[in-house]
C-alpha cells in the first residue's frame, strides 16, 4: 500500500536512533515538514525519488532544513530539492556513497556540508 504525506508533522528530528531501511517518500513531500533531521542512524539505500527528481508543488515546500549524513545512503544527489525555495541547509556527507549535483537548476552545492 502507498504511504499518504503527513500533512501535520513539522519537524522530525530522530538523529541517532539506530534507524535502518529507507527514508519513506511519504516524508519527502510531507507539506508542511519543515526540518527533517535523520543524521547519525543506519538508513540505507538511495533517496526518495521526489527529492532526486523533483515533485509538484516542490516549489510551495515547507522544507528548510534537512540533514541525512553520518548513514549509509546511496545513489544521486537530491537535485530535485533545488526546486524547494526555503531550502536553506542540506548536510549529506559520511554516506555510502559521497552523492554530487547533477542535472539542470540551481546549485544545491552552497547549502552542502562535507567532510
């Protein structure tokens, strides 16, 4: 069964929890999230297709903040979440595999963190 967005949920904050599996696409688009904060657990896999590739209504998110280093995630980088206009940080760094910008759009680069 599909997962709906969360349309109330503000803020997840669950840094290091132990989590494992996958960030839910229901999360990527939930309307109203503005920090989403999964640093220091053990999710894996790629990101949620919406934040790769973009999404509708991408350009109304509430999304400001969103950490997801220090896991074990993979695949391309969010370019997708260049589209969310409040976007104002983005840590990615320590995952499986170090993911870069690709595609056309503003940068996300400058809201990045590595190490």
């Amino acid at each position: 069964t599909a997962t709906k967005p969360v349309a109330s949920l503000k803020y997840l904050v669950a840094r290091g929890n132990k989590l494992t599996g996958s960030i839910p696409s229901a999360l990527a688009t939930a309307p109203n999230l503005q920090t989403i904060d999964l640093r220091n657990n053990s999710l894996s896999g790629p990101l949620p297709r919406e934040w790769v590739e973009g999404w509708p209504g991408a350009e109304n998110s509430s999304l400001v903040n969103v950490r997801f280093s220090l896991n074990k995630i993979s695949g391309p980088f969010p370019a997708g979440l260049a589209k969310v206009p409040g976007l104002t940080f983005l840590t990615a760094n320590q995952n499986a595999k170090r993911p870069f910008p690709t595609g056309n759009g503003p940068s996300l680069l400058p809201l990045c963190a590595y190490t």
